[in-house]
C-alpha cells in the first residue's frame, strides 16, 4: 500500500543555493522514487530561488507556528512518517505530531550536528582547540541530543557525527542510521569529456555567504592564502561564488589582486568544472561539505582543510591535499595548479570516492528498509527507548503548553 511522507522544511529547498538545499531534494526523490506520497510543508515564506517540488510530484503546504490549525491538518493528512528538517522543527512540531498522528513514524534529519558546528566555531573564535568535550556542557547539544532522542529514527550524514552521537552522547544505534549525500555513479564517458587540465584556468570557491563557516574561509582566503599564492602565480585569478553576499562580502571584490567576488552561480558545476583548483579552507564546521562533492564529480581537484574533510574520504586518498596551516594551504595549491600529473590522479581519486561511498542506491535501499523495519514493530522500538519517552514527557509539559499559550495571545492580539 502507497505510503505518505509529510516533511516539514525549516525552509523551501534551494538545491542552487546551498548544500542543505540539495541533500533535501535527494531525500525527497529518493521517496518519490520508492512510490512514497510526499508533501513538503514548511512556515518559511518562498523565495525566488526556491525548487519547485510539484515538478516532481511532490504536493506543497504552508503552516503556522503555534497554530492548531496544523493539528487539525495532520488529522485528515493521517501520514504514515514525518520528517523534520533540522532539530528546530521537531521542538516546534514534534509534540502536536505526537499528539494528533501518534503512530506516524517521527523521523529527523540532522543535516549535520549543529551542536558541533557551533561549538568549533566558539573554540575558534577563543583562540582554542576544539575538544569533544566543550558538546557536554553545550546548550544547542542539550537542544539537539534531546530532539534525536524523542525521534524514532535520525539521519546522520557523517561517520564522524555516527561515532560522537554513539560513544559521547550514549545515543543508542537503533535510533540512528548513516545517510550521506545519495549520488548516481559518475558516468564514465562523460567524465572523460571534462575539461582537461590544459583547458582550465584559475582558482574558486563556492558556498553560501549565509553560512558562516563559508564567509570565515573567505575572509582567510583573503588575508592570507590568498595573497601567498598570487606571490607565486602573478596571473592566477580566485573566483569566489556564492549565494546571498551582502555588503560586507562585496567589498572584498579587488580586481588587481585577482580576488573576484561573483555572488550566486548559475550552475555551480559549470562554474566547478572550468576552474583547475577548488579551494575550501574551512576552519570550523559540521557534516559533508557539498562544495567538495559536487568538485568530485566535476573532475575538479582540491585543496582543504581536516574539518573540510571530515566524513568524505574514509579511507581512500583525498582528491588534492588537506592541510590546516595557511602556507602549507598555499604551498599545496599552488602544487596541484602546477602539476598535471598529480592533478590527474586527484582527478581520479574524487571519481572513486563519490562512486565507493556516496552510492544513492546503495544508501537509499538501507534508508527504506529500515524506516519500514521501525515501522514493522514500532510499539516495541519506542518501549525499549526509555530516554526519548521521558524526554517527550517533559518536552509536552513545557513546549506544548508554551505554544498554546502564544496561540491564544496570537488570538487576542487580532
């Protein structure tokens, strides 16, 4: 019998825009493909940039927060899963969809552990190491653990996140499953026509500005590397690609040092495929960086850093170097812009990561089975998860109540 699937989407998917945006949109095909009825709800307002998911058979819906018009929906909807898009909307609507659909299955998405994002980005900006245990005493991991916990299943897209979830935060497996970014293998002709190493020119970047990861590594770029390897390649131009740059990232357009701002790509592989080096310093961060996939397949070698890294190459060589000070950055860059022959087997490097380890059929047949295996037995999956039952509780006692009381001031206020 058909299944039906309602997503509820911190935002519209803009696949162009962002990682988080693509990941969504194989998430979603993956049910469609699989036969599944789907329907992406979210509160956020579209943008110009967003996908339209009716163009793949998926039907869309606009909800209030702390509104029971979303109860009422969800009874007549009677979906057999839900999935949150991120930790937030789970402690937004998690509790009405326990409420009124108890036997959907509740499944989050992580997207990456922002728990871990956030804390690398604080022992950055304090001039520290990072260290595991700084998540311990993390609000947003309190937040985010505990929302993992209540689900009945959750998306983990790093081996990294699989082994802090498992042997830090004492998540029991059962609850999670590893799902990386679902790829078609590469295709071997076309991969052959690629614009050779001869025919391409320059360095880039590409993210969204939005992110901050994404506009620290910029800046870095720009005080830095940046200015060591134009040293060395007077020529060379850096073209830095991205969605949503504001002021501030625009006034670091300087054509006589080669550093060129472009905002928003058309085509993110178009712009990949010309360039002979990608460049992805990133010094904090969480989860897979698209950026560094999507360079993968366009045959396009790299160079970044261990956080740009983490959870891509298992144990296969990188596709470029990986390096975390900024004159090995460079020293490196320049290297694989220099040298045909190393550039060739990073080439081929990135080919075999994205075929061995990023496989859509092979991830997206383990997703299904899995969810339908909860689904077989869920009564007894939720019984032995004794911690996301007492964190339900508790999270009714105090959200629940909280958002029917902004309800009703809401009402009052009209």
């Amino acid at each position: 019998m058909k299944q039906t699937l309602l997503v509820i989407g911190t935002v519209w998917p803009e696949p162009g825009s962002s990682a988080a945006g693509s990941r969504m949109m194989q998430l979603l095909t993956l049910f469609v493909n699989d036969g599944w009825t789907v329907i992406f709800a979210s509160t956020a307002a579209e943008s110009e940039f967003a996908f339209n998911v009716t163009d793949v058979g998926i039907t869309k819906k606009s909800i209030k927060l702390n509104s029971s018009t979303f109860d009422e929906y969800i009874k007549t909807l009677k979906p057999d899963a839900v999935m949150f898009d991120r930790f937030m909307t789970e402690e937004q609507f998690g509790w009405r969809v326990a409420d009124n659909c108890p036997e959907a299955l509740r499944i989050l998405d992580t997207e990456d552990l922002h728990c871990l994002r956030k804390e690398r980005e604080h022992a950055w900006k304090k001039g520290r190491d990072f260290q595991k245990d700084d998540m311990l005493s993390s609000e947003s991991a309190f937040r985010e653990i505990a929302s993992i916990n209540r689900c009945d299943l959750s998306l983990i897209i790093s081996e990294y996140e699989m082994e802090l979830l498992n042997h830090l935060f004492d998540v029991k497996p059962e609850l999670l499953i590893y799902t990386p970014y679902l790829f078609d293998p590469i295709d071997e002709r076309s991969f052959k026509n690629l614009p050779k190493f001869e025919e391409r020119r320059d360095f880039m970047t590409i993210g969204n500005f939005l992110h901050e990861p994404n506009w620290n590594s910029i800046l870095w770029l720009k005080e830095e590397i940046w200015p060591a390897i134009r040293k060395k390649l007077p020529g060379a131009k850096l073209h830095n690609y991205g969605a949503y740059p504001s002021i501030k990232v625009m006034q670091l357009h300087n054509d006589n040092e080669g550093f060129i701002i472009h905002g928003r790509a058309d085509s993110a592989e178009d712009v990949i495929k010309k360039a002979k080096v990608l460049l992805a310093p990133l010094r904090f961060g969480a989860g897979l960086k698209g950026k560094l996939t999507d360079a993968m397949r366009c045959g396009t070698p790299n160079v970044t850093t261990s956080i740009g890294s983490e959870g891509l190459n298992g144990d296969y060589p990188w596709p470029g170097f990986v390096a975390d000070k900024a004159d090995e950055f460079a020293t490196f860059a320049i290297r694989l812009y220099q040298n045909s022959e190393i550039w060739y087997k990073a080439q081929d490097y990135g080919k075999e990561i994205i075929n061995k380890r990023f496989s859509s059929s092979g991830h997206g047949k383990k997703l299904i089975k899995q969810i339908k295996t909860v689904q077989s037995d869920l009564k007894h999956h939720r019984k032995r998860n004794f911690i996301g039952s007492m964190l339900m509780h508790h999270h009714h006692a105090s959200i629940k109540y909280m958002g029917k009381w902004i309800e009703e001031k809401n009402r009052d206020n009209k």
